[in-house]
C-alpha cells in the first residue's frame, strides 16, 4: 500500500508539472501597464487619451498656440552630446523618452518609450542660422542598427524651432525663433547632420558639433556630465557646476504606479495610425551597468488621410455653413483647441 501511494504522488506529481509546462504563458502586460510611472507622472500637467484601438498619447495642458516641443528650455553640450534641459515641469520625460507627433484634430501629443536619450529631435543648419525638430514615432532606434524610419519622412516646416548662432545658448522663448515665413525661406539652404549613436552602452545625440556652431556665432561651450539622480522631482535635473543630475527611472520602476490607469478614449484616430508590435514590449536586460532596455519597441505606421482629405474638399454651396459650423464645434470641445483650430482655418482659407 505505502508504495502504491509513493508511485501515485510521483504520477500526480508529474501530471501537475506537465500540465505547467504545457500552460500558455501569460499575455505581455498592455501598453498602459509598461508605463505606469509615466501616467502617474504626466498626470497633473496633461490628459492621456486612447486612440487607435489602444494606442495611448498624452497631451499637454494649456499650450500656447506657438508652442511646439523643445521649445522652452536650452542647449546643454555634455558627455553624451546634446542634452535638452526643459523650463517645463514635464520635460524631465517626454524630451528624453518617447516620440512627438502634430495631429491636425489633437494638436501635439507624445507617445511614451522606455529608452532614454539626452534629446530625441533631428537638426539642420546653414551659415546663419541652426535648427531642430522632434523625432515622431515613425523613427525608430535599434542598438543593433541605430536609428531608422519605419516610412519615408521629412519633418514639416512648422515643427521646426530654427534659432540665429548667436542665440543658440540662451534659455528660449518663443520670440528667440524664426518666423515660419523665415524658417520656409531658409529650409532649403540647411542641411542635416549624422547625430545619433552609441558610446558606452548610452546612447549619444551628437547633432552639430559644438566647434562647428561656435565658429558661426562666436559662442562658446562648456562641457557638462550626466550623473545620475537617485529620486524624481519637479525638477527633474539640477545643475550644479558642469554636472546635471539626471532622473532615470529602470524598467520594473516605469512599470509602476501610485494611481490606476485612466485613459479617456479620444474623439477620432490620430491622422497617423500607430500601432504597437506586442513582440516587443517586454522589458530587456539594461543598457550598460545601470539602466534602460536594449531595444525600442517597433512601431508599424500607415498613414490615414481620410480626415485631412475632409478638411481640403469644398463642400456644395448649401451644406458649406453647416459644415464648417460641426467641425469649428469638433476643435472647440477639444481642450487643446488652439493649435487645431489655428491649422483648420489655413487648411481651408476660414476667416469667420
């Protein structure tokens, strides 16, 4: 008897542990659960909003309607190249995490990523004058191959922040830029620069080196390091003789949250519909001795025009006034309405 219940443990054992193996791992936790610190910490200065069957952005409150992103703060030249150091209390994430992209109904909204860099913008320049513009989610960094496009793109005129050399180290506002009549008169003169790499497992934003822009605009620069900081703030980075003190939460500290997710599902689909690749969400092993991932989700994008073709066609004579009037209505619920309202009326040459 006793080795006849010896052998049925050793069985049942067995089965268990079969039937655990065999079990379907679980489901990779949604986008909302990966960045979970992000929400806590976006919370007070925006609204996140699902889009796209499940795509989450987030979006600044009370913009200005010139606003665009990387456009108050300055230029720090440090060990891991150009460093954007932010007047907003957000800037501490949203300009060293993730992508920003323009919707003609959302305005400018940003959609999170786990790897850090020092910026995420594009540069061009010429002999007078310097400019940058935020990468959008179609560009892509692989620590295999770098950075990529997952389409064609070339960044429009209006998300450029185009500033003369000499004002390239000042703390900015809005006046410092040029105009977007400048910027579209200059545009074709710049050109690009080779900016991103990787250097000691970090990843580095080289942009113009600093030589280069110091001989345009007799300025000159002092090299700052990028040290870590234990604790996020307000502040997110001090400044503190040639160091900034930096905020760089790990992988398992974005996945957490004071606060349980609530996104407010949003009116349309984004004008670029973004779609995140589940293969890559689950966190990787860090970069370098401390933190970050190895590799930046995919994202797959196709362009939907639908609602662009809808501002651009003129409607019949006698539907013209209730036209206008519904979708006037659709920017003012809008909290963010400014931007989109401003870009409607020159999209359909409305004065009224």
């Amino acid at each position: 008897m006793k080795r006849i219940m010896i052998l049925s443990a050793i069985l049942f054992g067995g089965l268990t542990i079969s039937g655990f193996l065999n079990r379907p791992l679980a489901a990779e936790p949604p986008t909302n659960a990966r960045f979970g610190f992000f929400y806590s910490s976006l919370s007070p200065y925006g609204e996140w909003i699902e889009v796209n069957g499940g795509t989450h952005i987030w979006r600044p409150f009370n913009i200005p309607r010139e606003w665009r992103p990387y456009s108050l703060g300055r230029w720090e030249w440090t060990d891991e190249g150009w460093y954007w150091f932010s007047d907003e209390h957000f800037g501490w994430i949203v300009y060293h995490y993730g992508r920003w992209y323009y919707d003609d109904f959302y305005g400018w909204v940003w959609m999170p990523d786990d790897v850090w860099a020092p910026s995420w913008v594009e540069w061009r320049s010429n002999d007078d004058c310097i400019g940058w513009a935020p990468l959008t989610p179609y560009a892509i960094f692989d620590f295999s191959s770098g950075l990529h496009y997952s389409r064609h793109w070339r960044a429009p005129e209006h998300y450029w922040s185009f500033v003369r050399y000499e004002r390239f180290t000042r703390n900015f506002q809005h006046a410092d830029f040029m105009n977007r009549s400048d910027v579209h008169r200059v545009f074709g003169s710049t050109h690009t620069a080779a900016n991103f790499g990787i250097e000691h497992g970090r990843i580095v934003n080289h942009g113009f080196a600093p030589d280069e822009i110091s001989q345009h605009g007799n300025i000159r620069f002092e090299q700052r390091m990028i040290s870590e900081r234990q604790a996020p703030g307000e502040h997110y980075a001090r400044l503190q003789e040639s160091r900034i003190e930096v905020y760089r939460p790990s992988p398992s500290e974005l996945r957490q949250s004071a606060v349980s997710p609530n996104f407010r599902r949003g009116e349309r689909p984004l004008s670029g519909d973004f779609q995140t690749d589940p293969g890559m969400l689950t966190p990787a092993s860090g970069i370098g001795p401390d933190h970050g991932s190895s590799h930046v989700r995919s994202l797959h994008i196709q362009t939907n025009t639908a609602y662009k073709d809808r501002l651009n066609v003129r409607p019949v004579k006698g539907q013209q006034k209730e036209m206008r009037q519904q979708l006037i209505k659709r920017y003012e619920r809008d909290r963010n309405s400014g931007p989109a309202l401003h870009r409607f009326k020159e999209k359909t040459g409305r004065r009224d």
